[in-house]
C-alpha cells in the first residue's frame, strides 16, 4: 500500500484549552465583527469572554448536564459562535443543522442525537421546530437569537443572557472555567450529520483533539501574522468554515461574519479580509463574472484582457515551474496587473494573501487563472470524518490540480482498487448510534475509508472521483463523472451538470442552463419567447447550448465522452432532496426523478443529441 505521511502530530489538546489561551493571548478588539444598523461593530475578546460565560452558566437552567445535546439551526452570526463555545466549555455536545433544510429533514436529526434545547437564529427557523416539535419528544427548549419570543420559541437568548448573568460572579467564573479545563482530548465535542448523498445523515462524533490537532497542523501549514481579517460566509455547520474559525481564533485572526452568500461581494470590499475559506462555488462565480465583463465590453477592452490572460497565463507557467519569467514577461505582467488583474483584486478587498478551497474539486483552470492573476486559492482536502482536512496545499508546496500534501499528523495510503484511506488523530470516534456504519468505515489498524478514488503523485495527492459515482458502461467502461461535470461547469452558460449512463450504452449528461447568461444571449439574438419551457424547445437554443457543453469534452476519451444532453428547465435544489446542504448532488435522487428524460436519451434518434425537460 503506497503510504504517505504529513509528519510528526501536533500536540494533543482540547478546543477550551484554545478558546481559553487565545484570549489571553491576543485580546483582540475585534475577536469577532458583525454588520448592524448598516455598520461594522466589533466584538472583543473580553466582551466574548464574558457572554459565552454566562449562555453556559445559563444552560444548567435549560435542564442540561454534561454530556447533553443541543443543537444550533442558525446562520453565521456571532451568536453561534457564543453557544458553541458555551456548549464546550460546558462539557455539552452542540448539533449543528444547516438553516437551509426544510422541517421533515431536521427531524432525523434531533431525534437520532436526542437533543433537548435547540438554538434558532430567527422566527423561519423557529417555526421548522414547532412544525416538527411532536415529533421530538426530547426537545424541552427553544432558544431565540431574534429579539423577541414570537411562535416556536420558548425564550430568547438575551433572556438566556440574563439567567447566566445573575449566576455570574468571581466564584462562578473560577469554577466554571476550572470545571471547563477538566476536558480531555478525547471527550466528544459535536455531532456533525453527514449531507447524506445516499441513505439518512450519519451523526459524525468529533472529539475536542479532532479539531485540535487539525487547527495546530493548519496552523503550521497556512502562515498567519497575528494581524489577520477573515470574512465567514461558509456556513458553520460546515466542518470546513468550523474548523476554520478554531484556526482563526488560535491565531489572532479577526473573524467577521459576511450578511449572507449574496452578499458576500459588497462584505468583501467592506472588510477588506486578508484570508477567506469557501467552497469551489464562489470561485466559479467570480471567474464566469470575470470572464462575462471581459467579454461584454468593446473591441479594445476585449483585446487588452485577452492579451493581459495570455501574459499571466506565460507568468504562471514560469513561476508554477519553479523557473523565474523572462525579463519581457515580467515587465508585460506588472503592466497587464495594472490594466487589467488589480481590478479583481480591488474586487476581492485589495488585502486578501489567500483563498483556501475545500469541501469539493475544483476546476485547475479556475485555480490556474486565479494564481496567475495574483489571487492564491490553496486547495485542500477533507471530509466531515476527518475534521476536516487531510491534505492542502501551502505557499511552500503548491501544485495545482493536487490537493497538496497530507498535513501534519496525518497519513494518506492508497488502497488496491484506488481509494483513499487515511489514519491519524483528526479520524472521528466513528458514527453516533451507528456501530455498524463505524466498522464499515474504520478498519481494525485505525484507516478510514474515505470513499474517494486518487493518486499520490509526488507526496501530492490527486482526486479523481468519488467510488460511488463511478459509471460502469454497459461494456464495462469506468467513467469518472466528477472531472467532466466540473469542466462544463465552468461555462457561464451552465449552472448544473450531472453525467448519468451507468449500465447505459454510453454517457450522456443532463444540463440546467444558467438562465441569466442564456436569456440574455437570446434577447441580443432577437428570440422571442414566453417562458423557459418554450425556450428550451428552440432549436436554436439546443444549438447554442450544445456548443457550450461539448467544447469541454475534448481531450476525453470516446468512451467516456457524453453523447447526449438533455436540458432542463429548473436548478437541483435542497428542497427536493437533489441536492445535499453542501450542495452536492445526489445522483440517485436525480437519476429517478428524471428517470423519463434520461430513459429518451437511449431511445431517440442516435443522431439526435439533445432533449429537454
């Protein structure tokens, strides 16, 4: 088995010991910053201190003892952060639970870790609970961060607040951080369900020394100055943006929650980060805007991003090679960042040093033109299991279109049929209520199966595929699906892609246009319709997208190449089940709700190469 490892193993520890140390520390001014009223307000170390203090002097109240569940049904805001660090300190165990889930999908979740107090951010999130609160016998509270109770709630946190603080004092403090300190590394800290791709959420059991020893190995991998702003957007039921935020306090890092998604761009010139976490989504948004602009303006416009791409793209070459560029390439560069590379950096707060990627590949030609524009995205790898990351790529050993090298602490083995399996302090205690599914995914010699298919190449370790979405044609051709949806993807006429054939004939893959990119090109092409149904049955229209989709077929072999596309008319969606909270697509779920469409594309006119739905 070819075995590779990131070295010795940071110290063991636990996330109090880290909240605890870096407050003494740092003692920021701005531990954390929010958006009100229209402004940036900070939040101290100190005033951090003393609020997370009290919510967990406060929990007892709620009828909660150590080793209890409580769940957060929250978007990024600093009150998460408050009951996180509440429920540690607390020796309490916090279920995290995307706000984006409908009802029916958060009632698995409560009742599988018998949670008895759930954190709400608003009355929406409120009223999921009180739809389902028959169903979850156990839950006994629900907590509010909106001012008021309103329906759904039992009480708001500012209520909570003020329980914690009339039990606050000197003597209440010595005890409930020495009580804190009586953590061990070992002792669970979340139960983190799984987006279920397949089958119902496993609840993942992650330890205080999971997220520790992965904080200390990313601190040794990703350089941090003391003086570092980063933006939160990534939801923190993500184990990515999670993680991340231990990274961040550890480091005296600044963290400032972003409004929502949408409006990350406006946050990002606001608070001007110098580090950000995301998934590949936000990368392919701002490369299809990027390209969209080039491409909208005049001729010459046109012509000096052209000219600028085609410089960095030579810079890149040099610099990713380990060669320094020409004299002439050097000077062409600085000239085409002026003109034209230092407008998406001004885009992106004119501070940022580094993007970091997970969660999902992402596309090296995205990576690839970000790094020749001066904007470094380090892509790293991880799973909910591992706490998350496994491997990452670092200002000192980068190579794109790898994952980078295991981090320290942890080692990455390749097994005979491909996948990837990896061992070290950062693999999970195993699935909570769920020994079966624990031994299934962790051998006796402590490796986890990731369920991932790759290569070491280098001590770099390259994904190829997920093995459960690998297409066995029908004559027995393997197909990895992953590269080629994330190539089309990658065109600002796409906004999903999922290539289907298993046991077919051959593959053929279902598109969902982006919609604002294609109506807008049939508007300057004098098409006249009615609604997007109508359009997706113009042949012109099939022409164009087909264009589009099959330009990112070349290079790949005849075997594995879609021969069919059908377009549809409506994005996956979490709502539906098609997509999981991270929004990955669930094959299965899309393969039999579209079952009719990709039935016809093996049934019609071989050469006709297109469908609708």
């Amino acid at each position: 088995m070819d075995v590779v490892s990131g070295g010795p193993r940071p110290a063991r520890g636990t996330l109090n010991e880290l909240f605890f140390s870096a407050i003494e520390r740092h003692r920021l001014a701005a531990m954390y910053q929010v958006k009100q009223g229209g402004k940036w307000r900070a939040i101290s170390h100190e005033e951090v201190l003393d609020r997370v203090r009290r919510v967990s002097l406060a929990l007892p109240g709620l009828g909660l003892e150590p080793g209890d569940r409580v769940a957060i049904l929250s978007e990024n805001r600093p009150e998460w952060a408050f009951v996180d660090w509440a429920c540690l300190t607390g020796r309490i165990i916090d279920v995290p639970i995307y706000p984006s889930l409908p009802a029916e999908q958060i009632t698995h979740l409560l009742a599988d870790s018998g949670t008895k107090v759930v954190f709400v951010s608003n009355p929406d999130q409120a009223a999921k609970i009180a739809a389902i609160r028959g169903e979850v016998p156990a839950v006994s509270h629900v907590v509010t961060f909106d001012t008021a109770v309103g329906a759904g709630a039992d009480l708001t946190f500012a209520e909570l607040e003020r329980r914690g603080k009339a039990a606050d004092g000197a003597d209440a403090a010595a005890k409930w951080r020495a009580a804190a300190l009586t953590v061990q590394p070992d002792d669970m800290a979340t139960i983190i369900y799984t987006s279920g791709t397949t089958g119902l959420p496993k609840g993942v059991m992650l330890t205080h020394d999971n997220f520790f020893s992965n904080v200390g190995a990313g601190a040794s991998c990703i350089p941090f100055d003391g003086t570092d702003v980063a933006l939160s957007f990534l939801p923190l039921t993500h184990v990515f943006e999670r993680m991340g935020d231990y990274l961040f306090v550890a480091t005296g890092t600044s963290i400032a929650y972003a409004e929502s998604f949408d409006a990350v761009p406006l946050n990002l010139s606001e608070v001007r980060p110098t580090i950000a976490f995301s998934v590949p989504r936000l990368y392919e948004k701002m490369y299809a805007r990027v390209l969209e602009n080039a491409l909208a303006g005049g001729g010459l416009r046109k012509r000096i991003f052209f000219w600028a791409r085609g410089v960095a793209d030579r810079w890149a070459t040099a610099r990713l090679a380990g060669r320094s560029p020409s004299l002439l390439t050097s000077i062409a560069y600085r000239i085409a960042q002026r003109l034209v590379f230092s407008k998406l950096r001004a885009r992106v707060g004119g501070r940022l040093r580094f993007f970091v990627s997970g969660g999902a590949p992402l596309s090296p030609d995205i990576n690839r033109f970000f790094y020749s524009a001066g904007l470094v995205i380090l892509e790293g790898y991880g799973l909910t299991e591992t706490s998350p990351v496994i491997c990452v790529n670092t200002p000192a050993a980068f190579r794109i279109g790898t994952v980078g090298k295991p981090v320290p602490g942890v080692e990455v083995a390749i097994a005979g049929d491909g996948e990837i399996l990896t061992r070290g302090p950062h693999v999970t205690k195993g699935y909570f209520n769920n020994p079966g599914a624990t031994a299934e995914a962790i051998d006796a010699d402590g490796w986890f199966r990731t369920g991932d298919i790759g290569v070491i190449e280098d001590g770099y370790l390259r994904i190829t595929d997920r093995k459960k979405d690998l297409i066995k044609t029908a004559g027995g051709k393997y197909v990895a699906p992953q590269p080629i949806e994330n190539a089309v993807r990658t065109n600002k006429y796409v906004s999903q892609a999922v290539v289907v054939g298993d046991k077919r004939k051959f593959p053929a893959i279902l598109v969902v246009p982006n919609w604002d990119q294609l109506e807008k090109w049939a508007a300057r092409h004098n098409i006249i319709w009615t609604d997007r149904a109508q359009l997706l049955q113009m042949p012109t229209i099939h022409a164009k997208m087909e264009k589009e989709v099959t330009k990112h077929f070349a290079g790949l072999a005849s075997f594995e190449t879609p021969k069919k596309i059908a377009l549809l008319e409506h994005d996956f969606s979490i709502e539906r089940g098609e997509l999981t909270p991270t929004l990955k697509v669930k094959r299965r779920v899309i393969e039999d709700a579209y079952e009719k469409v990709i039935d016809g594309l093996y049934v019609e006119d071989p050469g006709a190469r297109s469908a609708t739905h």
